[in-house]
C-alpha cells in the first residue's frame, strides 16, 4: 500500500523526510527524573498525573530515555492510534519508546497537531506492521522516511495559535456533553431505585431471593471448545444489557452439554453474572431458549406472581447492586456464591403492580437511553470535526488568520 501523505507541499512549506528534521535521541542516565507516560487522548503526560497506568517501571531507571520539552515521543506498539505526542516536561520514558528531538526552530505544538491528524495516523497505520493478536509495531527505519509538511515558522506558530483556540472550544463542548451523559446516567439510575423500592408498594414486602422456590441455580457447563454449529453457551460476560444474542454467544459441543440439562435456560429466566461482571444481569429472550451457562452464570427462575422483569429492574438497582457488591469474596477470583445470592433481598409488591411498575420503568428507560444515544452521537460528529479542521490547519488546506496565502 502506498503513502497516503500529500506528494506536493502548499506554496512556502517544505515537505521533507522525518529524520531531516529530528534526531532520534538516545540520552539516558537521569533515573531520578519523573516517569512520563503517552495517552491516546492527551499526548505526554506524567505518569504521576493518572491513576491507570499500570504497568510496572523498571527496577534500574538508567537506561530509561531523557525526554526534554519539545521532544516527540512514540509509543512504538500504540503510534497507530495516537499513542504519540510532543512533551511539555521534563523525565524518562521506557526505552522502548522512540523520543525524537527537533534539529531546528520549530514550534512543538505544530508537530503535536501535525502527528495526531488523520492524514498523518493513517500513514503511520500504514507503516506500522502487524502483531497479533491486537497490536502494531512501528520500526524506525520506517518511521524516519514518514515526510513531513513543515511550513515556516510563523506560520506554524499561527496554525499552533489557531488550533489550540479552536480544539480548546470544541473540547469544552466535548465535556459538557459528557458530563450530561453522566448525569442523565445517575437521574436514571435514581429513579430507577426510587420505583423499584418506594413505587407505591407497601412496607414490608422485602423478600428474599430464596423464597422463589429455590430456583436459582449454578451453571456447571466447562466452555470447551467452541464449535461453529454447537449447543449456545452463556458466559458472565454475556449478562450485560443486549448481549444475550445467539449470533454472538459460544456454542459447545452437544455431547458436552447433554449431561447438563437442568441448568438450560428457559425463556423468561434471569442470568446472573457470580464471577467476572458480579451483578450483571440480563433477562433471557426467546431466541436463546435452551442454552446453558458456565460456572460462571447463575439462572434464576421467577416463580408464578413474580414478573421476570420486575424482578431484572430490582436487581438491576442500585439498592440491591449495593447489597451484591457486599457479599462478593475471593482474593484473586472474585465471585458471589449461590447462598450469599439466594439472601439478596428484593421488594415484591402485588402482580399488578409489578406490571405498572415495570412500564414506567421501561418507558424512562426508553427516554433515557434515546437522549444518552443522542448525546453520542453529538459526541462523534464533535470529536470528528476537531479531527478535521486539525487536518485541513496541518496540511495548508484551511485559511488560518494572521497566515498570507
């Protein structure tokens, strides 16, 4: 595949190859400088600024790289999809990184735009090389023949001026509807709880699990192979909202799940996550009747009087969320067994009201999720624009202010 970069620079720029305008620095011997780390989302931060780092530093620090501001740095297995950026501080990255130091005056934050625009992720896709089962791997040799749009200096201030006002805009509105999102999210959760344990049914309608004839059951199936025409197969991780699609589940062989027809599903029944995704739970719909779970998946079957989507709403609430959370156990595997389970305890007010019950709840659900959906949608068409207007700034195509043609 060939390069997808320009092959003729705007009027002005050079167009030239990568290591004519930086060195590959290899200064090392500081271990005592502060450990920085590249975000997708942020370019080169301090490692001490985020909490989700978790990979481990190395023991001895002095052979870890010098990133001095200004410095660009690539995280070679994630370069692909933004893992780069241009420093503003000073500290280590591991030496698998590349950190590249400009040879002439330039502003950084022209390079910064420039390497994050989708012109230039594409190409840096198109030069990585695969590595199952998920990662790429760009090579410096590849990576130093990448040609770079490098327009005077003052224009690349201007342009570094024009896209820090205009992503600043674009990313204020980008949170705003985020932190929308989240609230929306906490109101429907709040209702949520509100209806399911004060929504017009008398006190001391709590019930356990237990009473519901002691319905609840392990599953006992071992996955096994996956077999393309084989019985479905619910793991814990398939108990989450609008996952309980036969096109997306396992299947197991036959033979294997034959000597387990007690635990098959039945439509109407709750499927619990007990390991993995504790709580989650989601309710089975015709179209997987007869699949069976794992060890990692309990079935409740409601009995006669108990809706089985009341009951998903009650046990989807905070409230008995809450109440789940604090009977798991286990160190490194973490679960709930089936008798800390069977004492959850749920509100069960009458058949009727169950009904009316669930129909507000589906209905604001309904609403809620219509306007979340929205919201993303927003969020895309945000976060494709800043993507845009940085490639048409980097690339000469956008007429920037203060800039001659």
């Amino acid at each position: 595949m060939s390069s997808v970069l320009p092959t003729e620079a705007p009027a002005g720029w050079r167009r030239l190859r990568f290591d004519r305008v930086v060195h590959r620095s290899k200064e090392s011997g500081k271990p005592n400088f502060d450990p920085l780390s590249v975000y997708l989302e942020d370019g080169v931060v301090p490692r001490s600024s985020r909490d989700d780092n978790h990979n481990r530093l190395g023991a001895d620090m002095s052979n870890y790289l010098v990133v001095r501001p200004g410095d660009i740095v690539f995280n070679k297995l994630r370069t692909w999809q933004g893992g780069l950026g241009v420093s503003r501080h000073l500290g280590v990255v591991s030496p698998a990184y590349f950190v590249c130091r400009p040879v002439e005056d330039t502003d950084s934050r022209y390079y910064h735009y420039l390497l994050r625009s989708n012109l230039y992720l594409a190409e840096l896709t198109r030069l990585s090389k695969f590595m199952p089962p998920s990662q790429f791997d760009i090579a410096w040799d590849d990576l130093r023949t990448m040609s770079v749009l490098l327009p005077p200096l003052r224009t690349q201030q201007a342009i570094a001026d024009y896209l820090d006002t205009e992503t600043a805009r674009i990313d204020a509105l980008i949170t705003k509807k985020r932190r929308m999102i989240d609230l929306l999210q906490e109101l429907t959760l709040e209702k949520t709880d509100h209806l399911v344990w004060s929504g017009g049914h008398p006190k001391g309608q709590l019930k356990r699990l237990v009473p519901l004839e002691r319905k609840i059951m392990y599953g006992i199936v071992l996955p096994g192979p996956n077999v393309e025409n084989g019985a479905l197969l619910i793991k814990g991780g398939d108990t989450k909202a609008g996952r309980l699609d036969p096109r997306t589940l396992a299947r197991t062989a036959f033979e294997i799940e034959a000597k387990y027809v007690r635990s098959r599903v039945k439509t109407g029944d709750l499927l619990f996550a007990i390991r993995g995704g504790v709580g989650d739970v989601e309710i089975a719909p015709p179209s997987i009747e007869g699949a069976n779970i794992t060890q990692d998946v309990a079935r409740i079957s409601p009995k006669e009087g108990i809706d089985g989507r009341w009951l998903l709403h009650a046990l989807r609430s905070p409230s008995a969320q809450r109440d789940v959370t604090n009977r798991i156990t286990g160190a490194t595997i973490r679960g709930i067994n089936i008798e800390e389970l069977e004492r959850v305890e749920v509100p069960v007010p009458p058949p009727e009201v169950q009904g009316v019950l669930v129909e507000r709840l589906e209905r604001n659900h309904v609403v809620s999720t219509g306007a979340i959906s929205l919201l993303r949608e927003q969020l895309g068409l945000l976060a494709e624009h800043r993507q845009a207007l940085i490639t048409a700034a980097v690339t000469g195509e956008l007429e920037i202010p203060g800039v001659a043609a």
